[in-house]
C-alpha cells in the first residue's frame, strides 16, 4: 500500500480500499483463536499487497480494542468499582477485584516481552519468525495445543472464580502472541482450558486480558504506522480501524455464543488445514 494523496487521487481510495480490507481481516481474527497477526501478513500477501508491517497491523487493532471495550463495558466497569472498593476497604476477595489483579498480572509478561523487543530487536517486521514458514508450523503447534486441551480440560471453572494466579497462567500464555501465528486469543483461551475454564468463561477472560495490551502496542505503534507508506496516511488508517471495530464486535458476540454450546474443534481443524496450505503454497511457489 502507497502513502495516499488527495481524496481525488485514485491511490487514495486503493489505500482506503485496503485499509477497509485489513480491518475486516482484523475484525474476524483477533478474537477468534486463529491469529489476526497471521491473516494480517498472509492475505495482503496473496493479494499482492505485500506485508503491511508490525505498525499497521498493531494500529488496526484498535478497532478490535473498541469493540471489546463497549461489548464489555458493564464488566469493566464492576472491575473498576471493585478494585476501587479494595484499595478503600480492603476487600481484595471480592471478584470483580480478583478480576482487576488477575487482568493486571496477566498484562504483565507481554507488555516486558513487547519492550524487549521495542528495544533490542531492530527489524522485527523482517524477523524469520514473520515469515510465512513460520507462520504456518505455529498455527499448526498451536491447533495441536488447542485440541489438548479441549481434550485435558476440565471446564469446571467460571470467571466469578478467577484468582490472581490465573491471570499469571494466563497472561504468559498471552506472551506467546508476539510471535505471529500463536494468536493472543488462542493461546489465552488454550491456557484457560488447560486450567480448567469453562469454555466460554475462559473466552470472556481472554477478551478482558486483551484490552491492556492491545491498546498499549496500538498506542505504541500508532505515530510510526501514520509514517509508514504501507498505512496509507491518516484516513485510510481510519478507515481500517473503523472496519475493524465493526467486525470485531460481530465477531465477539458470534464466538461467546457459539463457546456456550460447542467445542473449539472447528478452530483447531482450520488452523491446521489454515498452515498446512501456506506451506502447500509455498512449496507449489518456489517449485514454479
């Protein structure tokens, strides 16, 4: 993606076009367990677009951040009291406080993790984790952990139970989302099954665990996505979030009611056909 003109010039509106592309992308990934960083690299890719970078795609994200922060508004709110009650009176059992501790711990490893990387590594968007090889075998590991799971866990737990621990498990699971293909929501949700969640609890607490670090990289990232060339300047990156906001919210109510009655199997069998024709595609490429 260029940098955008003036709204006449017919690369603006391509910039707008994909920019509405990759939120819907976003919008559809991000929380279900299937890697938004993965689709975000892989489709603008086989379209011919080209990887849009660590910047855009963390921007993108935003859109995903307001919709879950107004889907779950009534939450964070009762988090926000209840912290607000423990600091006054002490009550740190009651559990929407454990939930404000446990979403705080879990925030932790990925934040240290993101500025480690911030610091040290000098060109991530070109890191051989990046690579679509990569991408592949991962999403492919992490269909295999999921399906653990889904096997191992117990599913006795609700998010009322949640304990600070909880968001320590959780949140290095978290961690893991840095690397593209693992997918936040995916490994959030697997360790959540390992540690025995309800299905739907467990996607609930991923959401909420969510919302620190994704606006934080968004934020992070924001003044260097507007500069890049592949953001298409301020409208089109507008654009993107906008879309991305719309289909996130969709995409949460679909996951939370589907969670309440089925099993993650399905994510578990297209994550691997998912990785296993990237690979397919790569072979067929470079055999060409």
């Amino acid at each position: 993606m260029q940098a955008a003109g003036a709204i006449g010039d017919p690369g603006f509106w391509e910039a707008c076009w994909r920019a509405l592309v990759l939120g819907v992308v976003q919008g559809l990934t991000e929380f279900l367990p299937i890697s938004s960083t993965a689709h975000l690299k892989v489709v603008p890719v086989l379209l011919g677009w080209g990887d849009p970078g660590v910047a855009v795609t963390a921007v993108i994200q935003l859109g995903s951040i307001a919709a879950v922060v107004a889907y779950f508004r009534r939450d964070l709110a009762a988090v926000v009291r209840g912290v607000a009650r423990a600091f006054r009176h002490g009550q740190w059992h009651d559990p929407a406080a454990r939930l404000g501790v446990a979403i705080a711990l879990g925030t932790l490893p990925i934040v240290v993790a993101g500025l480690a990387i911030k610091l040290w590594v000098s060109d991530y968007d070109n890191s051989p984790l990046r690579s679509l090889t990569a991408i592949a075998i991962v999403s492919m590991v992490m269909a295999l952990l999921l399906g653990l799971a889904e096997v191992l866990g117990r599913r006795r737990r609700e998010l009322p139970a949640v304990r600070p621990w909880d968001g320590v498990v959780v949140g290095l699971a978290q961690m893991l989302a840095l690397v593209p293909g693992v997918s936040r929501s995916g490994s959030t949700l697997t360790a959540a099954l390992f540690d025995g969640w309800e299905r739907a609890d467990a996607a609930r607490f991923s959401f909420l665990l969510g919302i620190p670090a994704i606006t934080l990289a968004g934020l992070a990232q924001l003044k260097d996505a507007l500069a890049a060339p592949a953001g298409g300047g301020p409208v089109p990156m507008l654009v993107g979030i906008a879309s991305a906001t719309v289909v996130s919210w969709a995409a949460i109510a679909w996951l939370l009611r589907y969670l309440q009655r089925h099993s993650t199997w399905v994510f578990v069998g297209y994550r691997l056909i998912f990785g296993l024709a990237i690979l397919l595609w790569l072979r067929a490429t470079v055999g060409g």
